[in-house]
C-alpha cells in the first residue's frame, strides 16, 4: 500500500467550506495520517494478474466543453493532473470525505452541478461532489475511451482507461464467473460494478444514476456483487500451507519474489489475528508486484506500509522479514484498525471499492479492491477455485447505521454500529434468521463475553458471534459445503455447515467430514477449546497417557485446569483415543456451561426414556441439563437416551450447533 499524507489544511478547509465540525465522522489530525495508494509507481493489472507500472500522464482534453454544454451525455475526467490525489465529499453525507486519484482511473460518470458549482459524479460505486477546478467535464462522443465491462471465455473482465484522450485501457481486472444475463463479447457499462447497461445505453444509465434508480440496465432485479470484492476478510481459507504456497508459486511468480514459500505465515497470522490468507496473498501480489517491487525486494515490505506520497521508497517501512510485515499488517492494519468498527478507518472488512470496504480510505486507486479480488481468483483458479462461496454473505444497502447486537433481540446491547454507507458486506454464520436476527462474524474484535469491542487484535473466529435485525440485511450469496461427503438434504448439513465454517469443526480430510465417524474424546476436547477462546495453559503432566506437544496437549492442559474433564477415577488416565459417549459429551458441556456460567437450572425429567436407567450417576445432572436445554433429543422417535451408545460426528456437530445457541 502506499500513505498518503493529507495536510491538516486541507482538511481544515473543506470542513470550514462545509460547515462541518471535524470529529464526528473522519478527524482532519486522523485524516493527516490517512493512506492513500500512491505507489513507488502507478501500476495496472491484466487478466491474469500480471502487474505492470504505468506511464503517469496529463490525460486532459484541451478546449474541454463548459459544465453548460449542451450536450448532456457527459463525463467527468479525473486525469487532469497526472497522478494528483482529489478530494471530495460524499453526496448524501458532506461529512463523509474521500479522494482518489485518476492515474488509475479517469473517466466517472457526470450526475450533473450543483447549485454551488460542483460537480457531482460516480465512480467505483461513490457517488461524490467535487470541485470543477480539480475534474474536466467533457463530452462522451469526445472519449476515445471508456471504462467498460466485457465477459471473455465466461469471465467478467473490466476495462480500465486511465487517459481518455488516447484509445487505449490500463487495467483489464478479472471479476470472477460472468453471471449469465451477460453476453460473451459484449460491451457494458457501469459505476458501481453491480449494474450494467449495454452499449448503446450510457445516456440511460446516467439518467438512471440521477434518479437513484437502474431500471435501464440488463439486470434491474440481479445485481452482481463480486464475490472477492466483497467477501469479509474474516473469512478463511480452504487452502494448507502446501496448498497455498503452490498456487502461488504456479501464479507463476519470479524465483527471487518476496512471496515465495510466504503460506506458512499466512495462515498463521490468518488463524491468530482473523484476516484470510488468499485475500491477503491477493492484496500482497497487487501492492508488491508478486514481490517483486523495490519496496519489497530492499525492505521486505509486501503492502507498502509506510510509503508516502513524497518520498514512498525512502518512507517505507522496513522489516527484518516479510513474516515479521505479514504480522504487522494482519495484526495492527487489519485486525486492529481497517476491521475494528471503532477505528476512524473502518468503512466495512472487506476489500470493497470507493463506496465501502477497505477502499475508501486504504487506497486512492478507485479500483484498489478490485485489483485485490483480481489477485485472489487468479490464485484461486491454480486451485480449482476451491475457496469460491466458501462462505454465505449478507449486505446491507441502507444508507444508515444499524446497531449490531450481542444476542437476537432489541433487549440485548448494541456492541457496535456497522458504518453507514451502502453496500456493507457481512459473513452470515446462520442461514435461517432467530426472532428476525441473522447471526453475523463481528467485523471487531469482542471481549469474553461479547458485550464490547476489544483493543487486541487477535481474533478467535469460533466466540467472534453478533446479531443484526435481517430487516437490513439480504443475503447475496450463499455459502457452498466444505465436504464431499454431505449433502444437501443431509440431515445433518445445516449443522455440519456451520460449525465447520466458524472452525470448530475440521474434516477428517481436507474434502472429507466422515459424519458417521466416531468422536475421539480428545477431538471434543479440543473443540470446546476452540469455544472457549484458545487460551494457552501449560500442561502439567496430569494424565500419564497424554504427551507434550501432541496437538491435542494444549486443549486437554485447558480443560483439565478448569475441571472440565477429570479423567478415569480408576487408571488416572484421560484415553484421548477412546471414542466419546453421547453422556460422556453431555457431561464435558455441562462443565463447561459452569464454568462459563451459563444458566444450567432447566433440567429435564429423564424418565419418560426408556433407557434412562442406564445413564450412570456422575452424568444424571448432566444429562437432565442436555435434554431441558435440547441439547439431546433422544434417539428412535425420542424414545432412548442411548446414553453409552458412540458419538458419531454427524450428531457432535447438531449438540454443539444447538449448545452455542444457548451462549
């Protein structure tokens, strides 16, 4: 990435221009650190990734028509300055500052002047007002090129002028699989990226962006929202360590490149501080040229953090690894900031464009976010497109702040508000709605009990759970399952679904669930460590059948410290291999629902099973909470407890989806 630095007197003018008091939306002391994108050099992107510097060039029109020309199909040309940052003010909200800057993008579509001269326009979805001295407006006929969209061999790809005084495109940016009310070879338009309008209709979409509608477009009642563009980066991925390093090394990247062999630390820095790894892979090949920029060869900085306008090669920051940058970047720019809703620069945690997401105040580029997603499906085509609606998102397209909530219900507290622009992207973890509330990844880190943002920056995925009224929020895509072996239909599916997706649960193999498989008792002990937030106990010995450094020592340390499994009375030994009963189960929750003090007083009357008489005593309180909470059902039409019978995997997923109901 690249810093840009916003002079306190600039910021100080346009909010005495506005009338506007700094601090409540964006602080002019915090916009004065804000990054910009302006690189070592202007770059593009192809279709295939490749990223290649740009000539920086004055793309302005000489003898350019006045704001009242008579000619009303328009547009507005940011390229006046060679590669000069422009600010401007959102249209529906002044407090709302942003700036791009047009040696990436010229050309934005012209919504008309405002009554105080300015001139309002859309580009990357942001609908802006702008002062006529930093924009051209000039005649569409008189381009000799426009931005458009074109689907090539099924993929969407964008064509990106960055002079339309010349007949030629910067960027060709792959968006994904082409949905398929647009046609191969074909020539549309669009501004916001979910719209589009054919070839001989740029009049109708400008008169249709003016009246805030899209009825002109192909897709009046489909709109595309590309799934890596607006994918929450609390999201992870499905590629291993080895997986990933060659998808990346088959990209193909030079052998010198700072990416090289880089997936190990992905991924950790992905599980720890909750920002996914191919997402972070793409934004790296973008920033960095596949590792292969000055930035990141000199100073192992893969997102050019620290490199401002000025002097970016010199103000880089320099690491003495690019693990060490990875860290920093995941840690403090992601999860910290970018991702923390009370952080000045979160617009949303996803990469986004210049109305939402990182974009709007991580980049000057308008198409930075794109360019990211871009990075991403080529990645993720070298492996079989295998983290393609991995996960189910909602958006919310009202121009408001909503409360996100720790339970689901208006009597539970508001934690924090999603930002208020359009287009916000949130992973949704349950498909159906409870009391018209979709639970929802927190974009922010939570303290234990879910009731405020936390300042740290590690995210444990499986206890970072919100709820949102779903009276703001459609779902726009739905998630795919992990596993061959499940089905829809599956009596199971819902529940194997989501558990996985919240990483409680992993497959027996990458592609395999195995959800007839037996539960292990150290399996189970390590998803309820995975639950309770993974702290790191040491291991004192305890059980002599459990080792140091087996990857089940630290959930077993954990569990044990905090009484949550006690071990056999006669040998001392935990028998981490032994397959775990549906009562042994019932009896590790009930311990845990303690110690996390939950309420465990609604208890059941076993008698009416037929079986009941075969729970042992130790786990009767147990199993009376399981059954009063519906935990457990019971088995045969309800009829039997089963309470020695093996937990298969398919049943662990439905008890621990209905147990974190209760949390």
């Amino acid at each position: 990435m690249h810093t840009k630095q916003m002079i306190k007197a600039l910021m100080i003018t346009i909010s005495i221009a506005l009338n506007v008091s700094v601090g409540i939306s964006i602080k002019a002391d915090s916009i004065a650190g804000e990054r910009c994108d302006e690189q070592e050099h202007v770059t593009g992107m192809d279709e295939n990734g490749n990223v290649s510097d740009l000539s920086v060039e004055n793309g302005s029109f000489e003898n350019h028509p006045s704001l009242f020309s008579t000619d009303n199909v328009q547009i507005v040309n940011f390229n006046i300055s060679g590669s000069k940052v422009t600010e401007y003010v959102n249209s529906e909200d002044s407090k709302l500052v942003g700036y791009l800057n047009g040696a990436y993008a010229a050309d934005g579509a012209y919504l008309g002047t405002t009554g105080n001269g300015k001139v309002k326009f859309m580009i990357a979805g942001e609908i802006g007002v702008v002062d006529s001295e930093d924009v051209q407006v000039v005649n569409y006929k008189d381009a000799k090129s426009v931005s458009y969209y074109t689907v090539s061999g099924g993929r969407l790809i964008h064509k990106i002028t960055t002079n339309m005084t010349k007949a030629s495109y910067a960027s060709s940016l792959d968006n994904g699989q082409a949905p398929t009310y647009l046609k191969d070879g074909a020539k549309y338009y669009s501004y916001d990226g979910h719209y589009f309008y054919s070839e001989n209709q740029y009049a109708q979409m400008l008169e249709d962006y003016k009246n805030n509608n899209r009825d002109h477009s192909v897709n009046n009642n489909s709109p595309f929202y590309n799934y890596y563009q607006f994918l929450p980066l609390r999201s992870t991925t499905r590629y291993s360590e080895d997986e990933l390093n060659n998808i990346i090394r088959n990209r193909p990247i030079n052998v010198n490149s700072k990416m090289q062999n880089i997936a190990s630390s992905l991924i950790e820095n992905q599980n720890k501080y909750g920002v996914n790894a191919l997402l972070v892979a793409g934004i790296a090949g973008n920033e960095s040229a596949w590792g292969t920029s000055n930035i990141s060869q000199t100073k192992n900085n893969l997102f050019g953090l620290n490199a401002v306008d000025s002097s970016p090669g010199a103000s880089a920051n320099t690491f003495s690894s690019v693990d060490q940058c990875i860290k920093e970047f995941t840690e403090t720019w992601m999860s910290k900031q970018y991702m923390n809703p009370s952080n000045w620069k979160h617009a949303g945690s996803f990469l986004g464009n210049k109305e939402s997401g990182f974009n709007v105040r991580y980049a000057s580029d308008p198409y930075w976010g794109e360019k990211a997603a871009a990075g991403a499906y080529v990645l993720d085509k070298n492996g079989g497109n295998r983290d393609m609606y991995s996960f189910r998102v909602g958006i919310k397209n009202a121009f408001t702040q909503v409360n996100v909530r720790r339970g689901s219900s208006t009597s539970t507290k508001a934690v924090y508000q999603t930002p208020k622009q359009r287009n916000t992207t949130f992973i949704v973890r349950r498909k159906n709605p409870i009391n018209n509330f979709y639970e929802i990844q927190s974009d922010g880190v939570l303290n234990a009990d879910r009731t405020n943002l936390d300042e740290s920056g590690e995210y444990n995925k499986s206890n970072m759970l919100v709820n949102i009224s779903s009276n703001y929020i459609k779902v726009i895509s739905d998630s795919n399952m992990n596993f061959r072996d499940v089905n829809s239909g599956d009596w199971y599916y819902d529940e194997v679904d989501y558990v996985s997706k919240i990483g409680i649960m992993t497959g027996m193999k990458t592609d395999i669930f195995g959800p007839m498989d037996s539960i292990a008792r150290a399996q189970f002990a390590v998803m309820l460590w995975r639950i309770g937030g993974e702290e790191p106990i040491p291991y004192n010995g305890k059980f002599p059948d459990v080792g140091n450094n087996i990857w089940y020592t630290d959930a077993i340390a954990w569990a044990s410290k905090y009484n949550i499994i006690t071990g056999y009375q006669d040998t001392g030994k935990f028998m981490p291999a032994s397959p775990i009963t549906r009562q042994e189960l019932a009896v590790m929750l009930y311990r845990y629902a303690n110690y996390r003090k939950m309420d465990t007083n609604k208890k059941a009357d076993l008698s009416k099973f037929k079986d009941s008489t075969m729970v042992i005593d130790y786990a009767k309180d147990a199993m009376r909470w399981a059954v009063g909470s519906g935990i457990i059902t019971g088995k045969y039409q309800g009829t039997q407890l089963d309470p020695l019978g093996v937990t298969s995997r398919a049943e662990c997923a439905i008890m621990i989806d209905r147990f974190l109901k209760l949390i």
